[in-house]
C-alpha cells in the first residue's frame, strides 16, 4: 500500500514523501492517526501542486532575502556609550539595539531582532561584526562600532 505523508514519521520518511507501507500499519495507524493519506492518482496531482506551490515560495523568499542583504551590505551601526577607563561598557549593547539602530538607517523593510543572531550583548568599546541570518542560505555581517560617550 503506498501513502503519502502529512507529517515526518520516525523510520518511515519526511512529510511529503510517497512511501510504501504494510496494508494493516496504513490503514489501521498512518490514516487514523493523521500521519498520511491514500496515495491516489487524486491525491499524488495535489501533491505535486502543493511541491511546485511550496517551491515557488521557497524561491521568492530566498530572492527577497538577497534584496534585502544588498541594502544591508556595508551597513555600519555606530552606538555611543559610557565606558569605564578599562573600556567595558556601563551597560550593553543587545540585539534588539542592533535592530532598532539598522531600521532607523532607512531601510524598506522592518530587521526583526530574531535573526541578528549576536552569542552574547556587546560589553566592551570597539568594531563588533555581527551575523544577520536573512534566510537559510543568505546570510551578512554588520559592524557594530561601539566608542565612549563624550562627557
């Protein structure tokens, strides 16, 4: 018996995939369960529309992430803040900073502080490049420059 998958299943396959299976394990769990469906002429022409529909939209996403990472090329936050005499900062700079910073810089979309993916706040003065996960496949860096305030 052969069904196609609405959800992962362990030792079985990835949602989506057409696998064959026992006639009892189809019928009496996958189908039940909500784990697949009868692989049908019917079924396998909307699965097939649901792939080219998931494609298309994987690939306007990875466009619109590449337009996006050209206006974000080059960008340089520039943040002034107290620091002691040893250069380690009376505060810190977050992600979410990061964020508000780059989309007051003008930007036509809004950068969601999710996908600054900065380990650890910012503590000390100096040039921090930090990585900007636009899309699984496009990713750039930031300069982050932190200096003193003047006093």
């Amino acid at each position: 018996m052969k069904v196609i998958l609405k959800k992962s299943v362990v030792n079985l396959g990835d949602a989506g995939a057409v696998v064959s299976v026992k006639a009892g394990y189809g019928r009496n769990y996958l189908i039940p369960q909500g784990l697949a469906y009868m692989a049908s002429d019917a079924n396998m022409a909307r699965l097939e529309a649901e792939q080219a529909v998931a494609l298309e939209r994987s690939r306007k996403d990875f466009l619109e992430a590449r337009r996006r990472a050209a206006q974000l090329q080059g960008m340089s936050l520039v943040f002034k803040m107290r620091a002691g005499e040893d250069g380690k900062l009376f505060g810190s700079v977050t992600r979410a900073d990061i964020a508000d910073r780059a989309n007051e810089g003008g930007l036509d979309f809004e950068l969601d502080k999710r996908i600054v993916m900065l380990e650890d706040t910012i503590k000390t003065l100096g040039v921090t490049n930090v990585p900007v996960h636009l899309h699984a496949d496009v990713h750039i860096d930031i300069a982050v420059q932190v200096e003193p305030e003047e006093s």
